[in-house]
C-alpha cells in the first residue's frame, strides 16, 4: 500500500511553462545570444536550469551559471505573475494529509522560488521536507534526489509513489525503486510518458482520492 508521495512540482502541481518560458526569453536576450524557440525551452522544462541553458544556448559551464544569475533577477518580474497551480491541487492535497498519507517534493527547482511559490498559494503546509536543487544532488533522472528523500523521511521505496510530469520523473522514480505515476496536463506527452514504462499514467487528481491505498 502506497503511505508516501513524492511530488514532482512544475508541470506537475503548477503550470509553469509560461512563466519559465518567459523568463528564459528574457535571460537570453539580456545574455546578447539568440532566443530558442518556445517548444525547445519547454522541452528543458524538469532539468535543473543551469542544464537547460547549456542545452538551449550550447553554453560553457560558468556561461551557464552565469544565466541562472541573470534568470535569478528576472523571476519576480516574469515567472511569478505567470504561475498558476493546476485546479484541485489544494483539495487534492488536503485529502490525502486527511488520510495520512506523507508528502514531499522533489524538484529541479531551487529552494527559494518553490517555497515562495509554495507559501504564496498556501499549500507549504502538506509537505513534510523537499528536495531541490540547492542539495546538489545528481539530477534526474538518477535516482539520487529520491533515495535522499526516503533517507530523511525514513521511508520505504515500495511504500512510496513519485509523481511526475516527465520522463525525467518517472525514470528517477522507477531507479530508486519507487511506483511511479505520470501525468498527462504537464511538459512531456502521454507517448512520451509511456515510454519511461510508469506504473500509472493519469489525466486527473481524482486518481489520487479514488485509489490512494495503490
């Protein structure tokens, strides 16, 4: 029986895409370099963001840590008014604490902006720990930032479902052992989706009411 559930966050409880989009438009033009086109910076959407401009820009590696300092000043002014959680997330969440099941996130995100991201739509409260990409773990799809949070939580891989919106997710999910479930509303297709072989592959929240003893 699933106990534990660990959330993926953009694409996955928000949509971000917007937002990120934005944001690495503006990062580009600032930086004097070409702007890729939307569904290239969509595609890098899950990695950490430093790897997305190394993809998107063919950049060095202080070139690209360099854009996520320029990415860093941007945010407020074009990520944040551009987020939006996915209808029924803090329902959904709710629920499942309700029923005791835990819950952390895992995420290539940076700490700072998901807790600001978290609190501003007051959902920070459900999730017992999180794992970003200030731990400097192996990124996904490894499966390193997962066995971190089964390691802190104390928890067990079989008692525990991964969630996420991209192959990236589910591959990370699927080597550390976990059940694994896609959903299809994010950044990768349900074609894409399947082929990281998930345990579930899901178009609603109400999944996660209906059958949370998986």
């Amino acid at each position: 029986m699933i106990k534990n559930i660990l959330f993926d966050f953009d694409g996955t409880l928000a949509d971000t895409a917007q937002g990120i989009v934005e944001t690495l438009r503006e990062s580009f033009v600032r930086l004097g370099r070409p702007v890729p086109k939307e569904e290239e910076m969509v595609a890098t959407i899950g990695r950490p963001l430093w790897k997305a401009f190394q993809t998107l820009g063919k950049m060095t590696d202080d070139e690209a840590h360099r854009a996520v300092d320029i990415y860093g000043g941007l945010f407020m002014k074009y990520e944040i008014p551009n987020i939006r959680m996915f209808p029924g997330v803090a329902a959904m969440l709710e629920q499942l604490a309700e029923r005791g099941i835990r819950m952390a996130i895992v995420t290539s995100r940076d700490r700072h902006s998901l807790d600001l991201i978290l609190q501003n739509n007051g959902i920070d409260k459900y999730f017992e720990t999180e794992v970003t990409v200030d731990d400097h773990l192996t990124p996904k799809p490894a499966p390193d930032m997962v066995l971190a949070l089964l390691a802190r939580m104390d928890i067990k891989a079989d008692e525990t479902l991964v969630v996420g919106d991209t192959t990236f997710d589910i591959e990370m999910g699927n080597r550390a052992g976990c059940k694994t479930c896609a959903v299809t509303w994010g950044n990768h297709s349900r074609q894409l989706l399947l082929s990281a072989c998930p345990d579930f592959v899901i178009d609603s929240f109400d999944f996660f009411i209906t059958n949370y003893r998986i």
